[in-house]
C-alpha cells in the first residue's frame, strides 16, 4: 500500500506492507533510523516521534495510521542554524552514553518544554517516565532537561 | 547531585571534556548496528527451541525453502567449519545438533527480503521435539544426568571436581578454616537472573567480500575475539573475517558472547548478498546471557569488638545451558566472597553447574554482585549482634594495602577502602521529607496508593570491591596505532584502537589520552576494526579505560620519539605509523586444590566503593522508594570526570534494579516474562537522587594512575538498597529482587 506523509516538513511517500509500524516505515523505507527500536511495545520511548504535534511512540502506530498526518522526528528537530537547545544541553550535560536511548528523550524532552517552559523536577521525572535509559541513570539527563528549559 | 560540568571539545587527561560521539547521537545521526544498509540486502531470521531440553527428532525446512522472498534456510549440516564455539569453552552448537539445551536455543536460519517473509518462513521449518527432563533445579544438578556429553570444561587448570554438571568449583582454604570467635552470625542468601537489558538489540549486518570472506558489522564488546570465533565456525582465515565495530546501544557484558555474527555471516555467504540481522527485545531475552542467580550460604565469625575471625562461604551459581564465562565468574564470586575486609581465616566452596536455564555469564560486576549482596547483609547482621554501628564495624576490619585477601594475595597497589567508607558515612543524608507531600515522592508513586501512612524510613550502608582487568594468568594486552602526518597547521594525528565504544566513553579516553601525550589538538579517532590494527582485549572488568590509556600512551611516545629522530617536522606526504601493544603486569592461576595464589597472584588491581542509601517502605503495601543515594568510589584518577559519574549514577541504578525490581522468571527453564512489560528496568521515577564523591588515590602501575570504574557502583548498590530496607522493615530479606510479599504485613 502507499503511506503519503509529512516527515520534518517535507512531503514524502512510501510503498509499504499493511503490517509495518510507522516505526518500520520511517527506518527502512524512508532512511530515517533516528527513531530507534528497542522493544515494539511502547514500553522504552526509544522511538518517540512528534504526530500532528502529539508525543507518540512510532512503533505503536501503523504506517497507515500516520497516512496524511504531519510528523516530526529527532532527525527534524534541530533548527536550520544548528542543533535544537535539548540536543545542545544533552550533548553538554554529559547525558548522552551509549545514545540508544537519546532521540526519544530529545524528542520527548522538546515536547515537555514546548509544553511547559519551566517544569519542576516532579514535572521532569513524571513527563520523561514513559523513556527507559538502561546507561545513565537519569541524573544527567535531568541536568540536560533543566540546562536546556533555562536556555 | 552532583553540579553538571561545563564541558571542553579537545580536553586532555583529568579534563570533563564532550564525548566526541555526542553531536551524532543526539540528531540521530549515530548509526548503531540496527542501523545498517546495503543496496540488495537481507534479513534475517532465527529459528528458536520452545523447549528448555529436548532432543530433535527432525527438522523438515521444504515447507520454508520455497516461500516467496526466501533465499536461504540452514541447519546445523550448512556450517561450515566448526560446528560450536564459546568465549572459554567451545560448548555452544551454532546451530542445534540433535539436542536443545535451553529456551531460545538457535535450531535454524532464514534469509529473505522482508523480515515479515523471514520470519513467517521461519514459522514453516518443522521441528519435531522429544522433550526431556530439564535439569532446572541447581542445587540437584550435580546428581541429575549430564546435559553435555563429556565435560567441556575438565582439563584446564581447574580443580578436579567429578560430579555431573559442574562447570567449575573452587575452594580457597586460608588460614584456619576452623578457627572461632566469639560472635557468629550466618544467613541464606539468594539472587535471582538479572539481565543487562541494553536497550539497543542484537543486531548487525554481514557483508560477503566476493572472494569467500566476510565483513561483520556488529554490536560487541571484544572485536578480536569475535573474529577468532566467527572464523573457525564458517571454515575460514581470520583475515577473511574482519569485524567492524558498529554503534552500540548498551552492552554491560551481555556482548561478550557472540549473538547473530555467526549466523548473519552464514547466511550471507550462503546468498552472496549483504545480511541484516535484528533482534526484538523478546528474542533479545533469549539471545544473550544473564547475570547468574545464585544462593549463597555464609557465616561470620567475629571477636566481641567487630573483628572478623573467620568466613566461611558456599556459593552455588546456575551457569545455565553452556558455559560462556562462567568459569571466571566463579572465580570472581569466590575470591570476594568475604567482601573488602582483612580476615585471617576463610573457608569458600564455589560451584557454577550448567542446568538448562538460560546461559549466564558476564554481567557489570561479574560475580562480585552476588558475593556482596550476602556478605553486606552478614556484616550488618553482625552489627546488630554486636549492637555495633555498621560503618564502625567495616572500618574496623577494612582492607588496606599490605592486607591479603583469602586467596592469599597481597595487595600492593592502590586501595582505598577505609577512605571510601569514610567519605560515604560522612555524606549527609536528607532529612525526612514532611507530610502530606506529592504522591510522587511516596512509595508507590503516581498510583497514590499512599499519603504517608504506613510508610517507614531505613538508612542502609554498604561496601564492595572487585578486580581491574583479566585475572589468573590471561594476558588481555591492548594494542593501539598511531599515525602523524603534515597538516596545514603542522602535525595532525590518527589514533587507532579497537576498543569497543559500548557507552562507556572510551572514545573520549583515547582521544584525551592522545592530545595529552602528543601535546597535540588534531587528533582523529579512526574507526574500531579487526583490519586496522591489533586486539584491543575486551570492553570488560572495568579495564578498557586502564588498557586503552596504557597502548594510546605507548604509541603515542613512540610516534613522538621517532618524530624527534626525524628532526621534529615531517614534510608533505610524510608519515610516522607505530603500533604498540600494552599488557598489563602478569597474572597466574590460583592453586586448584587450596584456592591459593601461585607466583605473581591472581588479580592486576581492586577497585573499591562505598554507599549510603535512604529508602521508604509503604508496609501496608509493600511498595518502595528509595530517597538518596550518596557514594565514594576509588576511582585511582579520573580521566574525564563527568563520565565517571555518568558511570556511577548509571552503575547505581542498575544494582537498584536488581534489589528491588529486575528479575527473569523461569518455569521449567522457560522464561516467562520476556518483554520490558513484564521485565522492569528502573525508570525516572525509580531513581533517586545520587550524591557521588570521587577519591582519587593513583595506582602506581596503571596510566595516569587510572583504576576503572564501571562496576563497584553495581557491586555495592543492590547490597546497599537491600540494607536500607532491611534498616526499614527490621526483616533480614535474605533474596532480591525483594518483593513486596516480604515487606508487608508488619506490626
């Protein structure tokens, strides 16, 4: 089937099988494998990606589902003049270690500062509870989260 | 906390400098060996036993061969070379031979185009199954029938032991293992399988080079190692096999053993096309090893004021199906078994028997987990005995330089371990938060199964220490390349290593280490490959950032000595290339019948840590929180200081797993709860908090004066979580993960 789509604000198309996940399509047919897959339940957020502006993990929704929506991934999320202020302030923070984990706290993090400017570290803990990183530990990924919502 | 450094691009040794890997991984643009590409490539599949034990009657792949998009299904009779292999013993068949021994074993594999046609093709291969018995209890392993023919591991060195099943034993007699003192304590303990859960899968991509070779592109810990396996089972030359290292989503030890190389290689040289292979997190529960459960037996004798007369410990650990590295893990759990304490006298009796669980080996801590788990409970049992305090009574007893361990070895470097406990006590802790407050800082959380009452405080303490580098006699030297050339700005550097990047930052070491040596800015990392340069040993026992220091620095002062021989400049087109190999000072076997030390001794160095944990118990409920952790590790110096508390915070979390959620459930040695739904890894909402304290005593034989520091925050936190929820409850929880069960119902 064809899967039309708006992925980091370009109009793309797929051909795909009915049973590939967004998640698939984005991958391997669309040569964007920053949404990462690490356990096709929705349980890691390792493949969040933002759905008409909506914080969603990509191997819970069909290819078919996203037809005609509008999607942001890690890939688009950066501004033309360089790396978005989360990107920035992980990379600093020393929040990145094996990175498997990263794009979807990027992703997820964007979304929760977009939401709320200045969250409390409660906030911060709660929003980013649905993204597993197995290497940090989280203390530098809170330190990102607030270096980035200060910046 | 700890402040977040501001961190420099080109920083040199003891400077928090940005992992160069850091830009990448934060676009997306990081290819990680689930990433991988080739024009006409395939996917493959791998065919799984349901059962635990079984022998194979027949496997019938007509049915599989002729389905649309398949181009390969292999069985055992399609290897090549060597039918099995393993990274100590060859135990494990590539591809099953007559007989399963565990749940997930690897029977058969497909290629196709779509991974949809692999795996539904892989669903037509017909195996027919005899079940057997499975041998799942390991405490009655030794008497139960053997589930290898022959003994894969008799013959190396090891103590002779007869029965049936055992993968290794050892017993260490020091002193005298009879003597008494006046206080004892003793205590049953048990842990159960943890799992490394890197959240990046197996995965890779195998490349057939044309003229009968293979490149492997490949998520692993040890480059080398993996060549020298892959090569024997495919029937080739090593130098036919090159592996590359790919990015890699987390290891932690479960990338020691090999996983899809083999098979993805297969596969490729059998289609002549490019192979991808990918796990889901389910088949990734069955596609590595785990940390071994274990149950472990102690007791303590004490004199009246805290010192330690005599420890005497059985430990028995579940290796599961094949060997992997159990037989150093053994020795791991053995030779700290009575914990960083100066003790005259010790009697332990390990055994690690095969069972048809799943396969256990490497896992941060490597033995050292489970021995501290029981014997921390036992030094805070002996501490209530005494009705001494519990940092008091280590103190008292902690080892210092000039000690020896039960094993007889002396320890002649650097080992701090008074001073980590010091520095850990005087942490202070957080006073108790006033009520009503959010649920979120409550057991239980956002579930608002509480608003305080029923909810108990406890303060735990605990101390563990483990080795640096390989041990008893294994010479697991690094090699690293170094290539000066003219640049624009004079000379420019590339530095090859094959050590493994696995998250650790050891990309950041080598570069660090490079610019220090050649008091130099342009330095390039070239990428980590069997092809460009020698064995870097293992991303493993806390050694690559030791190792890798050592080789750079080697290299490094050659490349500078012979650029001083040429007079200081190199002109255009110019070169100075240099390979050195670093070893660290030699090891030797311990003696197989008393335990003991022979010649240089077992073990290159220790590194120690300490920790303090406050926690919450809801008692009605049984639900937990821990509220702070503060911690001094021995660190001997600190390269980039900000990734070694990356280290620590993350080393932390994982130990908490284990003591309060992480555990892989078997049922006749099926595993039950394969999926991050039913497998639980701490999230934010599990982690506290971590103060941590750097104490930075140089070793004199290493770099720099460098340790290594993954692990004693994964040694010492289960040990040390455990204690604070036994400080809360007053129950001795002898078993992680603690359940709720064990917390509940108190008065």
């Amino acid at each position: 089937m064809r899967v039309e789509l708006t992925v980091n604000g370009e109009r793309r198309e797929a051909d795909a099988w009915a049973g590939e996940s967004l998640l698939y399509v984005l991958r391997e047919r669309l040569g964007l494998p920053g949404s990462k897959n690490a356990c096709e339940q929705g349980e890691c957020g390792s493949c969040s990606v933002l759905l008409d502006g909506r914080l969603v993990c990509a191997c819970l929704v069909l290819a078919a589902q996203a037809d005609g929506h509008e999607l942001v991934t890690v890939e688009g999320l950066g501004e033309e003049a360089g790396l978005h202020p989360v990107q920035e302030a992980f990379a600093e923070t020393g929040a990145v270690q094996c990175g498997f984990c990263t794009p979807g706290f990027v992703v997820a993090t964007a979304d929760l500062l977009a939401r709320n400017p200045r969250p409390s570290d409660d906030e911060i803990r709660e929003a980013l509870s649905g993204n597993l990183c197995r290497c940090t530990g989280y203390a530098k990924i809170f330190d990102a989260v607030r270096l980035a919502a200060g910046s | 906390m700890n402040a977040p450094a501001r961190t420099l691009e080109l920083g040199r040794v003891g400077e928090s400098v940005k992992r160069v890997d850091a830009i990448p991984k934060v676009t997306g643009e990081f290819a990680y060996s689930s990433d991988l590409f080739a024009a006409g490539m395939l996917w493959g599949h791998t065919v799984r036993s349901p059962h635990a034990h079984a022998l194979i009657e027949e496997v019938d792949i007509s049915e599989a061969v002729g389905m649309a998009g398949v181009h390969a299904v292999l069985t055992h009779t399609d290897v090549p070379g060597a039918k099995a292999y393993g990274l100590e013993f060859a135990d494990q068949p590539v591809l099953a031979i007559e007989r399963v021994r565990y749940f997930g074993e690897p029977v058969a594999i497909v290629a196709a185009e779509h991974p949809e046609q692999a795996r539904r093709a892989a669903e037509r291969i017909r195996v027919a199954y005899e079940p057997l018995e499975p041998v799942v209890d390991p405490e009655r392993a030794t008497e139960q029938e053997p589930i290898h023919d022959g003994r894969p591991t008799a013959g190396h060195g090891f103590r002779d032991d007869p029965r049936p099943n055992v993968v290794r034993s050892i017993v260490i007699r020091h002193g005298d293992p009879d003597a008494q003192g006046e206080v004892t304590v003793s205590g049953v303990y048990e842990l159960g399988i943890q799992d490394q859960a890197f959240l990046g899968p197996e995965s890779g991509l195998a490349v057939p080079d044309g003229e009968g070779g293979v490149d492997v592109y490949v998520a692993t810990q040890w480059l080398h190692v993996d060549r020298d396996q892959v090569a024997p089972c495919l029937g080739l030359d090593p130098e036919q096999v090159r592996i590359h290292l790919s990015g890699v989503g987390g290891a932690f030890g479960g990338r020691e053993d090999l996983s899809m190389q083999i098979h993805a290689s297969m596969l490729a040289l059998h289609t002549n096309r490019p192979v991808k292979m990918v796990y889901n997190r389910e088949e990734s529960f069955v596609g590595h090893i785990h940390r071994h459960p274990a149950k472990i037996w102690m007791e303590h004798r004490a004199k009246r004021d805290g010192k330690l007369v005599n420890v005497r410990a059985r430990i028995l650990l579940d290796g599961g199906a094949y060997a992997s590295s159990s037989a150093a893990v053994t020795a791991n759990a053995s030779a700290f078994a009575c914990g960083p304490y100066a003790v005259e006298n010790a009697l332990v009796e390990c055994a690690c028997v095969y069972t048809n669980n799943p396969p256990c080996g490497a896992m941060r801590g490597f033995g050292a987990v489970q021995s501290c788990f029981a014997h921390e409970a036992q030094m805070d049992k002996l501490g209530a005995e005494l009705g001494m305090d519990p940092v008091e009574l280590r103190l008292r007893n902690a080892l210092a330089p000039g000690d020896s361990l039960p094993t007889g070895q002396k320890i002649t470097g650097s080992f701090p371990a008074a001073e980590v406990i010091r520095r850990a006590a005087a942490l202070p802790i957080p006073e108790p938060e006033e009520l009503p407050r959010d649920a979120l800082r409550l057991p239980g959380g956002s579930g608002n199964t509480t608003r305080g009452e029923g909810v108990r405080r406890g303060v735990g303490f605990a101390v563990g220490f483990k080795n640096v580098c390989y041990s008893e006699g294994f010479d697991d030297s690094t090699a690293a390349r170094v290539r000066l050339a003219a640049s624009d700005d004079g000379i420019a550097a590339v530095v090859h290593c094959a050590a493994a990047e696995v998250g650790q930052g050891v990309v950041n070491v080598i570069l660090q280490t490079a610019r220090t040596e050649l008091d130099l800015d342009e330095v390039v990392l070239g990428s980590a490959t069997t092809s460009s340069v020698g064995s870097a040993g293992s991303a493993s026992a806390s050694r690559m950032t030791w190792m890798a220091a050592g080789a750079v620095q080697l290299a490094c002062r050659a490349a500078k000595d012979e650029l001083e021989r040429r007079g200081g400049d190199l002109e255009h087109g110019e070169t100075i290339d240099v390979e050195r190999v670093y070893h660290h000072r030699p090891t030797t076997p311990l003696d197989r019948e008393t335990g003991q030390v022979t010649g240089d001794g077992a073990h290159v160095a220790y590194i120690c840590a300490a920790m303090r944990v406050v926690a919450e118990v809801d008692v009605e409920l049984g639900l937990t929180r821990v509220v702070w952790i503060g911690t001094a590790q021995d660190v001997g110096k600190a390269v980039n200081p900000q990734a070694v508390y990356g280290q620590i915070e993350g080393g932390i979390a994982q130990g908490l797993g284990l003591a309060l959620m992480e555990e892989i459930q078997t049922q006749d040695g099926l595993i039950t709860n394969a999926s991050f739904t039913d497998y639980l890894i701490p999230t934010t909402l599990d982690m506290p908090p971590v103060e941590a304290q750097l104490v930075e005593e140089p070793e004199p034989d290493a770099p720099y004066g460098v340790k290594g520091v993954g692990e004693p925050p994964t040694v010492v936190s289960t040990a040390a979580v455990a204690s604070a929820l036994r400080d809360a409850t007053g129950r001795q929880l002898t078993r992680v993960p603690v359940r709720p069960d064990e917390i509940v119902g108190l008065p």
